[in-house]
C-alpha cells in the first residue's frame, strides 16, 4: 500500500527552469486552470438559455449568486456588493478545488499550504486595498481602535498587528487541514480494500460514506472561507 501522503507530491507535468528559477506546470497548476474552466463552463453552460422563469440549470448559478450575495449583505453590508465578483470568484475556486480533490487520481490543490497561502495572502491585500482607498491614512487606527488610550498604544498595536498578520494563516491552516486529513483517511481505508480481497466490500461501503462526508465538508470550507473573507472585508470597510 502507497504512502498515503503521496497524493499530496506536487509533480511537474511540463518541466520548465527560467534562469535557474523552476516554473514548472504541474499538477496542481493543472487541477487550478481545471477548477477554473469547469466552474466557468457549468456556468455558461446553465445560463445558455436564460429566461424571466429559471430552468432547472439556470437555477444552480443563480443559488450560488444569491448564496454569496446574501453572504455579503450579512457580513459587510450592502455597500460590500460592488465587491462581488472578488468574492464569488474565491468562493468558486475553493469550492471546485475541494470538490475536485475527491475525483480518483485527482489533486487537491487546497491541501496545499502554498496554494490556499497565497490566495489567503492576496484575500488580505485586496482588503488592505480596499480600507486604504476608503479610509485614506484613517486606516492605521484598524492597529489603535478609537477609544483606546494613547498610554496603552505600545501593548495595543503589537497585538493588533499580529492579530491582522495572522488572518491569512488561520484562513489557510483551517482549509488545508481539513482537506489534508480527510483525503489521508480516503487513503488509508481504500488501501483495505486490496488487503482483505473479498472482504474489501466492507471498506469499500465505509469510504463511500466517507466521500460523501467529504463532499459536505468540501461546500462547508469553502462556506468557511467566504463568509471569514466577508467579515474581513467588513473590517476593512467599517469602523472598529
């Protein structure tokens, strides 16, 4: 039986070094353009044939719409809808990314510290954008909340800094986490399978309810991860 961390290796598809600098195509770029394409072509493919009453297809996009809308509206506010498209983009990628994952053979580019890193990164920097653009140099009171006395700024603003730096990691650990650990247990069951010969039949039932857990739990992240963005955004728009 293989290792079971071994569906995490990122291995290169189309080897490729710039000046020493390895840029490789890989897997997980693969299952990244691949999240993108089949989240844009189910949604072009529904909305093929729009009309004033939705179609059963046409109804899927537009629940998402409204899932991520409403999500906005509660979190943010109603002035956080002009920043929809960020929103609903991110939610898309993760979402397909997760489910993706459980595909046989497939990689999960969101187990992947690295991946689900750098989008939480620029998750951060879009809201830093955002609350410079809205509150001008005001948005340095986000490190010394108003009501705040000047004498507590030294032990204030550490905290608050670190507790601003560390939206990121707890938007990226959260994520990679539990995709990591339920693909380890796909794994480790459906190696069973081949060891107890006619017998695997019973770990084989076991993993498909497993699958289907990890289904839920792959919508429930990427639920997760929205609504944290949201109250992030919020943060960045509002007062504290």
């Amino acid at each position: 039986m293989s290792s079971p961390m071994e569906q995490f290796v990122v291995k290169p598809i189309i080897p490729l070094q710039i000046g020493g600098v390895d840029i490789s195509f890989t897997n997980s770029a693969l299952f990244m353009l691949l999240a993108v394409l089949t989240s844009t072509l189910l949604f072009a493919f529904c909305l093929r044939k729009r009309s004033l009453v939705p179609t059963a297809a046409q109804s899927i996009p537009e629940m998402v719409y409204e899932f991520v809308s409403s999500l906005l509206r509660e979190n943010v506010g109603v002035e956080g809808l002009k920043y929809f498209p960020f929103i609903f983009s991110m939610f898309l990628f993760v979402a397909f990314g997760n489910v993706l994952g459980l595909f046989p053979y497939a990689f999960t580019f969101t187990s992947h510290l690295t991946a689900v890193g750098c989008l939480s990164i620029i998750a951060l920097l879009f809201n830093v954008c955002i609350g410079i653009k809205r509150k001008k140099i005001g948005w340095l009171r986000t490190f010394l909340p108003k009501g705040i006395p000047v004498a507590l700024a030294p032990l204030i603003i550490p905290i608050e800094i670190i507790s601003f730096l560390s939206k990121p990691f707890s938007l990226t650990v959260r994520l990679v986490a539990n995709m990591t650990v339920g693909h380890i247990m796909l794994k480790i069951i459906a190696g069973f399978v081949a060891i107890l010969g006619v017998m695997g039949i019973i770990p084989i039932l076991f993993n498909s309810c497993i699958v289907c857990f990890e289904l839920f739990i792959a919508l429930l992240q990427a639920y997760i991860y929205t609504v944290l963005s949201c109250i992030y955004l919020g943060d960045a728009l509002h007062e504290h």
